[in-house]
C-alpha cells in the first residue's frame, strides 16, 4: 500500500472515530439531560423549570411561587429578558412550597447540573428559615436558646438555601405563620458560612396597605428600567446615628479616608458625597429624609441602632444645640435633655422609676420638683411630639419617595424579612428608585466593618458578588441588582465555570415539568 493511500485510510478512519465521539457525545447529553428531568421530578409534583433560552457564561435562578408567578409573569419575564442582554442566564422555577427541604434539594439539583449558578432570587411566598445552633456564625447575637422563645432565639437566614453543604433538621413551624420553620444546624454539619451562590429575596412587606403581588410588580418595571440606564457610582450618603463605633468621630471621620480609596468618583465634586453624623441635629432625621428624596443617589449607608420598625437616629438626648418647635419659641439643650429625661422616666415603675430618678437627681442636678406627677401630666403632650421626631418608624416612610439606588443598613433587625413590615423592604418597594437594600435580621456588631470591598460595585462588580464575600448568617439583600447601572463592566466567571451540558441544557428553549 503506498503513503498516500495509508494516510487516505487513517484520515477516513479518524474522521470516523471524530464522528462516534460527536455521537457518543451527544448521546451522554441526552442521558444526563433525561437524569437531571428524573432528579429534579422526584417529588416536585407540579414545579416547572423555565430555561435561559440559550448559552451564557453564568447562569442565574429565580425561584418563585406559582400565584405569583402567574399574577406578575409580564413583569418577571421582563426582568428575565434585561438580565439576559447582560449576558446573564436566567432560569426561571416556579412552584408551590410548604417544606424547605424540598425546595433546597430542588436548588441543590439545578446547582449540580449548572456550575456555573452564580446567584439565586426569591420572589413571592417562598418558606422562611430560621436557625438556632449557629451562633457563631453571626456578628454580635447571642441569646440562650433554651431559656428564651424559639421565636426569639432564631436567626432568620437564607444562608439554609445559598450555602449546600451546611447541614440542619427541623424542629418546628411557627404557629402564627406557616410559611416559618425553624431549624437547628448538626453538630455534624460544617461549621462556617461558604455559600456556593449569592442570593436576595424580593419579598414587600404584607403590612403597607397594597397587595404584595401589586408592589413586586411595580418594583420590578423599576428594575427593568434601571438596568438600562447609564449611572456609574459616584453619589452616596453616609449616616452615622448615635452608638455607633462608640459615638467614636475619630473612627467616622477616617472613615471617610478609606471611601475616597474606595469610591474615587464621588469625591471628583463636593456633590458626590456626604457624611452625616447625629450630632448635627437634635431631630437629624429630617434632613435625612431631605437626602433620601435627593434624585441621582447611587448609595446610601445607615450605621445606627434599629429594630424591625425603627430606625434609631438621635437617641435619648439630643445633641447639644438650638431646638426649633413648631411654635417658634426657641429651646435650649438643656431643655431638651429635660425632655428626654422625662420620657425615660415615664417608662420606668416602682424601684426601677426610683432609682431611675435617684440617679437623674445625683449626677444630672435635676430636683425632686422635676419629677413630680402634676408637672409631668401637664408636659405629657409636647414631650410625646419631641420623641416623634427623634426617630425614623415605618409609618414616615411611605411618605418618603426614596432615590438611592442602594440602601445598606449596617443596624439591627432592620432587614427581618420574617415580620409583617421591616425597615428595608419600607425602602425597597415604596414609591421611589431604591432598587437594592442590606439588612440585617437579628442584632448585628456596631463595630464590624460594614463597607469592606465596597469599591467592587464602583468597578461593576455585580452586587451579589459583594455581599457573598462580606455575609453573615443575619445578613441579606433585599431584593436585587446584579449591576449598578452604567458599571464599567461585569464580572466575568471564574476559569472552567461552563460545562458541556450547559449549552444543551439552554438551547432546548423549553419548559420543562418536574
């Protein structure tokens, strides 16, 4: 046989053995696309998965219930289709859950089968977790779990479905709401936060005056918009309420040296920036309010003390200048540390009220006269309005159209997503442009450092990517921004993210059953 007739036969023999590896090829994909269809059914019922519709580099999930899903599918649809022209792939899972466990296995699978998953959304009525036995992965909260309610011992998390390998067991369903399960984690379980993917919820508060389905579906027209805008990150406000960093002006006013390093843009023009402190006001969050309303904001940072329902602002006494009443008559400081003393005092009885007013009377100089019943009676009124405007409750926000693009809230319990109404989705799915909001759902350390890496946003850093390197077990997003608009980039996946079976997966363009 001559060469060339030798190398005609090895290049029909490899050009055979191209075309079975192609076959066979393909043939593995079917075999591990009907696998996923099986593990992914097991159990699910009526659960549908809605593909990418073609392949993208990193993948992206949206878990919602089915009623919601159906009542706002224009909306959700939309969103889906900006975050594809981002070249984010975005699936689509929706269902009815009553068992978390079934919903994380559900996740767990599509993870398994996606790589490259970046970040996970949940929208609408998705169960809520809360955990015990994991203290320790928490900044500040401590409280005996077996001494206090279960209700109050728990951390809300959603750290139970982003981090697969934690392991926990079930020890109860809220009795006031069903949707809350309580969870303990193993002793056997690892024992530190790793998340696989970043993750949010979009969940409106149920206590606004207008249905939840209604606010998510608002929110989200904002959000499409957004995506599309240029708006790179150079305007932000930050807040510092009273006790945080120890009242500390040393550590708010370097703070301020190590944003600039962070966030250059916003320092190009005195605009572009603001640092506020409670002490520049006896009723700071008035002005507060003022900056909130201010259009252009990028973002808006609270270090403060709160509650699921309060912002926590000026504290018990005022800072130490003019007070202006609606009457005109001006009030010193001293006055007003009057005020606040006779506020503190009415909540106090029996021995506590005592010595409440011992101490008033030994290290403030106030007299016995001060404290006496028919004086405090007759000031009742005026002291009730002055501890109105201390303060920042649910109730004022409504009335607040708020325009940062992100709200972080470095306090306590102002993200506790489990309650009725909670401060951030106050700030999230009102009548403004906050698209993002942090917050926390227990007690969170004053002194942690909140706005570590915070310059990857003004990079183009998806926001999720910054929140999984910096969360604790309290902390999350309310709601989702994978961009800041007009970003100089995004964040591109890490080397061998994509997998073969992605592209099969994607292209099938179909909806498929659990």
């Amino acid at each position: 046989m001559s060469w060339s007739k030798q190398s005609t036969d090895w290049k029909f023999i490899c050009g055979k053995v191209s075309e079975m590896k192609r076959f066979f090829g393909i043939a593995a994909f079917f075999l591990s696309f009907l696998s996923f269809l099986a593990v992914v059914a097991e159990g699910a019922g009526t659960h549908t998965l809605v593909p990418a519709g073609k392949h993208f580099p990193t993948q992206f999930l949206i878990v919602v219930d089915r009623a919601t899903y159906q009542a706002a599918e224009q909306e959700i649809l939309a969103y889906k289709a900006v975050l594809g022209e981002e070249e984010l792939g975005t699936w689509i899972l929706t269902g009815t859950w009553n068992d978390p466990d079934q919903l994380r296995e559900e996740i767990r699978k599509i993870y398994l089968e996606l790589p490259a998953l970046e970040g996970v959304v949940f929208m609408g009525d998705i169960p809520i977790v809360r955990v015990q036995n994991f203290q320790h992965a928490t900044t500040a909260f401590k409280m005996n779990e077996e001494t206090f309610p279960i209700t109050e011992a728990s951390v809300t998390s959603d750290r139970f479905y982003d981090d697969l390998d934690l392991e926990f067991e079930r020890t109860g369903v809220d009795k006031d709401n069903p949707m809350i399960f309580f969870y303990r984690l193993k002793e056997r379980s690892p024992q530190k936060i790793q998340s696989e993917f970043y993750s949010a919820r979009m969940l409106p508060p149920s206590d606004m005056g207008t249905d939840r389905t209604t606010l998510l579906k608002k929110y989200l027209v904002r959000v499409v918009a957004a995506h599309r805008e240029q708006n790179p990150l150079d305007r932000f406000v930050i807040f510092n309420g009273h006790g945080y960093n120890s009242d500390c002006l040393t550590a708010w006013q370097n703070e301020q040296l190590s944003i600039r390093e962070q966030l250059p843009a916003a320092f190009a023009t005195s605009k572009g920036n603001g640092f506020y402190n409670f002490r520049q006001d006896p009723f700071m969050k008035f002005k507060l309010f003022n900056k909130l309303q201010e259009k252009g904001t990028d973002l808006f940072v609270f270090h403060e003390h709160g509650a699921f329902n309060t912002q926590y602002i000026n504290g018990e006494y005022a800072a130490p200048n003019l007070l202006e009443f609606p009457s005109g008559k001006a009030t010193g400081p001293m006055a007003a540390l009057g005020i606040s003393v006779r506020n503190s005092y009415r909540r106090y009885s029996g021995e506590r009220a005592e010595k409440f007013r011992e101490q008033m009377m030994s290290e403030y100089g106030f007299t016995s006269e001060f404290f006496n019943a028919p004086t405090l009676d007759s000031l009742k009124g005026n002291d009730s309005l002055f501890a109105a405007n201390v303060n920042i409750v649910l109730q004022e926000l409504p009335k607040v159209r708020t325009e940062p693009r992100i709200s972080i809230f470095d306090a306590c319990y102002n993200g506790s997503f489990h309650e009725p109404g909670y401060v951030a989705g106050y700030h999230v799915f009102g009548e403004g442009n906050t698209i993002v909001t942090q917050g926390n759902t227990v007690n969170v350390l004053q002194d942690k450092w909140a706005l570590e890496l915070l310059g990857m946003l003004a990079e183009g850093v998806r926001v999720g990517f910054w929140h999984k390197d910096i969360q604790y077990l309290e902390t999350h997003l309310r709601s989702y921004l994978p961009v800041l608009p007009g970003g100089p980039g995004i964040a591109e996946p890490e080397p061998g993210g994509k997998c073969p079976e992605n592209k099969g997966l994607e292209e099938t363009g179909e909806k498929l059953p659990f």
